[in-house]
C-alpha cells in the first residue's frame, strides 16, 4: 500500500457505514479522472440524482483526480469499506472478473447500439452482478468510447502498416496480442510515459479514445489517427457491497435508478467530447484516417479464437452477444 492508500484507510474507516445526526448517509466516491472528462459528469449526474430520490437522505462525496490513489488502490478501499464507490475500466475488473475479459474482445460489437444492447440486457447485467464475490458490485456501465491506433511519422492505413511499429498497449494480455496479432509489436507502458515515450522515439505510437487522445495531448506529436475502433472496453460504475449490504431495499433501488439514469445522461456526453476533441485534433492538423475495418478485424480473430481456447465457459455467452 502506499501513502494514498493509508491515508484513505485513515481518514474514511468508518465513516461510509456512519449514519449522520441529521439521518443522511454519506457515499463516498472516489476515481481517477478529471473533473472535464465526461465519465466525471456521468458520476455527478449519479450524484444528484441519488440526492434527489432520497429527498436528500443518501448523500455522495466525490473525489477525482486520482486523490484517493490509482485505481487498483481504491477497489481495494472498496473491498475493505472505507469508501463506497468508484469508477474503474472493464479492463481492470478482468483481473476479478474473467467476464470482463469479453468486452474487450477486438470487433465483438457490431456497432454502439449493439454493444449497448448487450451491456444494457441480460448478459451486461448478469457480468456486473458477478463481482459481488470480490466484494464489487456493479451498477452501471458508462460509454468509454472506441480505441483506435495513432502514430507519430508513419500513417496506419491497413494492418500492414502496423508492421514493425511498437504500439504502446495497456498492461492486458488481450490488448497485448491483438496488437501482435495485426502485425505490430505491442509495448506495454505506464500512461504518463507515453508522450515522452512517443517523443523520443521509444514508440511509434499508441491506441486510445479521442477524449483521452487529446486531454493527453498526444495530438501534439501524433499526427496520424486512425479510426480502426478495434476495441470498445467500457468503464464501469461500482458499489463496495459492505456499503451497498448497509442500505435498505428502497435506498439499494435508488442508487440502481440513480445509477442506470447517469448512465443514459453519461452517453451524452461522451458524444459531446468526441465532437469536440476531434475537432481539436483536426485543426492541429492531425490527419483522420477512416481505414477498412474488416481488413483489421480479419487480422485480429485470432485473439478470439486463443481466448475461447483458454476460457472455454466463455464460448456460450460471446455466441450470445453475436447473436444478439
């Protein structure tokens, strides 16, 4: 653990099972975003819609910005009870989860409606439900958009082009061999190496949302972007249930209600910032490149198949969200 994480358990033990004088309960939630990101607004529009159906009764603390630590630290608050909530990506419950590892099968939606569909039904919620073993329970998905590749000296316009570049990926073995499987070198890297990383060379390029390729400014020394979507991991919005065990049947339905209509408000958003950061990207004369996206998803099957290889109890429900 480190200071973060003690500081938390110091200041929050307690206080997020502490009923106030005044009858109100506090929530705290805490993430590692900052307060532009749309993910942010979805949460503050969880925040007074929970406050409204209570009359005020369920209250919620929000602290971004990675104040409380990275996201690996305040799961575990979560586990232990000193916070109540967070936002974390589906990539990182995988490491609980081994359904998480589904969403970020390359090209498994057909679209954002499709995807929607599925995460929104029965088979989303029945994967947010299985955290509660680990003591996460989920409560909502919310739109983290698609990941596509850019590069700093050399344009990605089909897989080939992909030969030979190291491609910074997250620490995740499926973003890992996807990147491998199209013909690139897939380098994992810290995020807050990357721009230098790019800058000087270590890497040719990266993959990523336009929000998160922007508020990087990653633009700035990344002028090819290329709109490949080959992956759409979305982030997820989380109960600690030693909180969640706490609340009454009728507080536990405004929290879900609350949750599920951030959600509905968090998707609008994103939308806005896409708009927006591509804008932005393009005026600073970033080249938008709209590839062939078969020709990728061809390439990439074969992570799907190693995967249903190695998680055989997988195969039904992605055959499930196929069919969907």
């Amino acid at each position: 653990m480190n200071y973060k994480l003690i500081l938390g358990i110091l200041l929050f033990t307690g206080f997020v099972s502490c009923k106030k004088a005044d009858g109100t309960k506090m929530l705290y939630l805490g993430h590692t975003l900052p307060q532009t990101h749309p993910v942010h607004k979805g949460i503050v529009e969880f925040q007074k819609a929970l406050e409204e159906k209570s009359n005020g009764t369920l209250k919620v603390k929000i602290f971004p910005d990675g104040q409380l630590g990275s996201e690996r630290e305040v799961l575990e608050l979560l586990q232990i009870g000193s916070v109540a909530a967070t936002k974390v990506s589906a990539a990182t419950l995988s490491n609980f989860v081994p359904e998480y590892h589904i969403l970020g099968i390359p090209y498994l939606f057909r679209d954002k409606q499709h995807q929607f569909d599925v995460l929104e039904g029965d088979i989303g919620k029945s994967i947010l439900e299985k955290g509660s073993k680990f003591w996460l329970r989920g409560l909502c998905y919310y739109d983290a958009g698609s990941r596509s590749f850019y590069t700093s000296e050399k344009a990605i316009r089909t897989p080939e082009d992909l030969e030979g570049l190291k491609i910074r990926v997250m620490n995740n073995q499926m973003a890992i061999n996807m990147v491998n499987s199209m013909g690139g070198s897939a380098t994992p890297l810290a995020y807050g190496e990357l721009y230098t990383a790019i800058q000087q060379g270590v890497v040719d390029g990266a993959e990523n949302n336009p929000p998160s390729f922007v508020s990087s400014n990653h633009y700035e020394i990344s002028k090819y972007y290329t709109l490949d979507q080959h992956s759409s991991v979305p982030d997820v919005l989380l109960i600690g249930t030693k909180y969640w065990d706490q609340l009454s049947d009728q507080e536990k339905t405004w929290v879900q209600e609350a949750a599920d209509e951030s959600a509905q408000a968090q998707k609008v958003f994103w939308n806005e910032s896409v708009e927006e950061c591509m804008a932005i990207a393009k005026k600073s004369g970033v080249e938008i490149i709209i590839p062939e996206k078969s020709l990728f998803a061809e390439k990439s099957k074969s992570v799907l198949e190693n995967f249903i290889k190695e998680h055989p109890k997988m195969a039904p429900i992605v055959e499930q969200i196929k069919k969907q």
